[in-house]
C-alpha cells in the first residue's frame, strides 16, 4: 500500500444543517491509504514522491535536523482576486533581465514535474547549482518563500517552444535547509524541506534565460519572477449535501476499481473521514495521487497485454519456447522496437504521459477561487471517473 498523510481531527460544524464550516488548521493527521496493484509482479510501486526527483529528489526519512532555518513566516503583498489576470500556461523563451517594479512582490521560481497543494509538505534534494545558489541566496537575504509552479516540456526538448511553465503556482516555505554530503568533485547540495502556504499567480519572468542556462553551473542563475500572493481564507465553508455526494461517488469508484483490481482509496471509512475532515486542498492531493497511480497503473497493464500478446503469437509459431525461462531479458526476444520501447518506458513513472489534459484539470482546481469551486469540479471529476470504470467493467464482463 502506498499511504500519505493528511490533516484530520472534525472541525466545528456551522448552526445551519446544510452549511459545514472547517479550518484549514491541521491539528491532527489521519492516514489514507491507496491499495496500489502491480500486473503480473513485473512492475515496481510507484514511489510515493512529494516532489521532483533528479535534481529534487524526495530526501530519504529522517535526512533532516531541527535547527536549520526557523522562525516567523514572512508577510507578503497581494492584491484581490478580481485584479489578477487569469491564469494560463505561459512559453517560456530566452530573452532579457527585465527590473521588477518599485512595488512587486518577486520570489525565486523552483518549477517542479507535479503540483504541490497548500497544506502539504514538499520535502527536495538540490544539486542543480543554480538552485543550490538560490538557496544560499534565500538565506542571505533571511528570506524564506519560493514559487513552485508546474513545468512542462516535450521529452527531449532543446529549445524554448518545448518548454512552459503555468503561472499559477504553490508558494512554498522553506522549515529546515541542511547541507547534504558533497559529491566526489566537492558540489554542494541541500536537502530542503518546505510547507505550501499557499498559492501565487506569476505575473510576468524577470529573468526567463535563466531556465536554459544549466550548462553554466555555479555560474549559473535561479528563474525568478513578479508574483502576486493570493490570500486564501483559513475557513472553509462546504455544503453539507455537496460533501455527501463526494463520498457516494468516491465509494462507487473504489467498489468498481477493487472489482477491475485497479488502484483505489482503502475502504469507506477513509473516504468518509477524508471528506469531513481535511480541507479542500488535501482532497485534491489525495485525488492527484490516486488518479497518478491508476492512470500508471493502466499505461503499465496495457503495455504488458501488448508485450503478452506477441510473445503468445510468437510461441505458438514456434520462435518462442513454452513455458520461457523464469527469469529472461527482454532484449532477448527480439521484440519490435515499438513494443520494446513501450516497456522501457512504463517501467519509469516519469516516463508515462498522463496527458496536458489531467494536469489542466489539476491546474483548473488549484486555481478555482473558493472551496465550493474546488469541491464543484472535484464531484464532477470523480462522477467521470466512476461512468468510465462502469465502462471498462462492462467491457471486462463481455470479454471475460
């Protein structure tokens, strides 16, 4: 089982029955577990990343010391909601420094591959040097936050129609900074841990060259930009009937998925604790890490049905044994490249295209404008999800 954590104890329910009211305080934590499947034992668990691996790995248990950076968060300008330009996927391009204005507000810019929620924790190992210098920068300037926005880019991309950065981003605060042991050239890398306090719209990049400077090394500059903080409200305030329709189409979709043996939340009991206790955000946290693990899960089910398929053609024309040995590579099989290639890359999580689509969904709820908006297209999403499992369980039926 794959389990993350999440804020759990009730909150105090509103007079009114059909109004429920929560803090985004978390007192507490429950533990919500995914029941993660693999096909036929070829394919490993997905990692449980809370961040960016590489150059942000996720940092092993225990890597961190208290003492580090701590103290008070600091205080950011923002402005209304009704003043910020909607958000969009914005082509990042080499071009000019550009000064930021006398009154903006401007943070470091850490993109990351996943989308990271307020109220989680971002846990990243940096060795990248122009990330590396960002952090020493931060401390020199006692400042604390960071802008994490979602990056995308086509595999293999060289230049700068392939890269792109959407503007809404999490803003993460920096708990704990220690130096990681130095590699055998003497680099130094941190491990960093962070809290997401909230979200930032990026309004324009100062310094967009620097996202295609990693050949400069030590010399090289973190993206920075002018941001506007986005105040969020520490209550949130939920239709009760709205929470007991998530929970009804939660429940269909884990019966459905246990029955086609897909990843899927534990039981009803999680589903009901996670609905009535944990903000909005942790929802949808949960909700990304479940659809991460069956969309994969799926990719990787489907390139094994491919790779059985031709190995059962090929036996039965006599170019494979039968039974084939327990334990065989499979470039031994002469496969075609395509189904090779297919299989290489399920076996790697960041090598499986969950498609713009699912992330701009992700990204349409980071940016929604209240709780009932991120609860509206939440309910709509898990609805879609359980006519398609409906779908493949039919289908499964008919085929046997």
């Amino acid at each position: 089982a794959v389990s993350g954590s999440l804020p759990g104890s009730p909150a105090p329910m509103a007079n009114s029955s059909s109004i429920m009211v929560r803090t985004s305080q978390r007192p507490g934590s429950v533990v919500l577990s995914l029941v993660v499947l693999t096909q036929l034992g070829m394919w490993p668990r997905r990692p449980n990343r809370r961040g960016h691996r590489g150059d942000a790995a996720l940092a092993p248990p225990g890597a961190f010391v208290h003492g580090g950076l701590r103290g008070a968060r600091t205080a950011g300008q923002s402005r209304r909601w009704s003043s910020i330009s909607p958000p969009s996927w914005m082509e990042v391009s080499e071009g000019p420094t550009l000064a930021p204005a006398d009154d903006a507000t401007v943070m470091p810019v850490y993109p990351l591959p996943t989308i990271e929620w307020p109220g989680s924790e971002v846990e990243l190992n940096v060795t990248d040097p122009a990330y590396v210098r960002m952090y020493q920068e931060l401390l020199e300037a006692g400042q604390r936050r960071l802008v994490a926005p979602l990056l995308r880019s086509s595999a293999g991309a060289t230049n700068t129609a392939d890269r792109w950065l959407h503007s809404m981003a999490a803003v993460l605060y920096v708990e704990e900074l220690t130096v990681a042991e130095a590699d055998a050239d003497g680099a130094v890398a941190y491990r960093a841990k962070h809290k997401v306090i909230g979200r930032a719209n990026i309004l324009r990049l100062l310094n967009p060259s620097a996202l295609f400077q990693t050949a400069l090394g030590a010399n090289a500059s973190c993206l920075r930009a002018e941001v506007d903080v986005i105040p969020d409200p520490h209550a949130e305030i939920v239709q009760t009937a709205t929470a007991k329709q998530l929970m009804q189409s939660l429940e269909e979709l884990r019966r459905l998925s246990e029955r086609l043996h897909e990843p899927r939340l534990q039981n009803e009991e999680i589903i009901k604790q996670s609905v009535l206790t944990t903000s909005t955000w942790q929802l949808v946290s949960l909700w990304q890490r479940l659809q991460i693990a069956s969309r994969t899960y799926r990719a990787r089910a489907h390139v094994n049905e491919v790779l059985r398929d031709w190995i059962e053609g090929q036996q039965s024309a006599g170019r494979l044994p039968t039974p084939l040995p327990d334990r065989i590579n499979i470039g031994e099989l002469n496969a075609p490249a395509s189904v090779v290639e297919a299989f290489m890359g399920a076996r790697d999580p960041a090598g499986i295209d969950l498609g713009s689509e699912f992330w701009d969904r992700l990204l349409s709820i980071l940016a929604a404008k209240d709780a009932e908006e991120r609860w509206r297209q939440l309910l709509e999403w898990t609805r879609e999800e359980v006519n398609l499992a409906l779908a493949r369980a039919a289908v499964r039926d008919v085929l046997g």
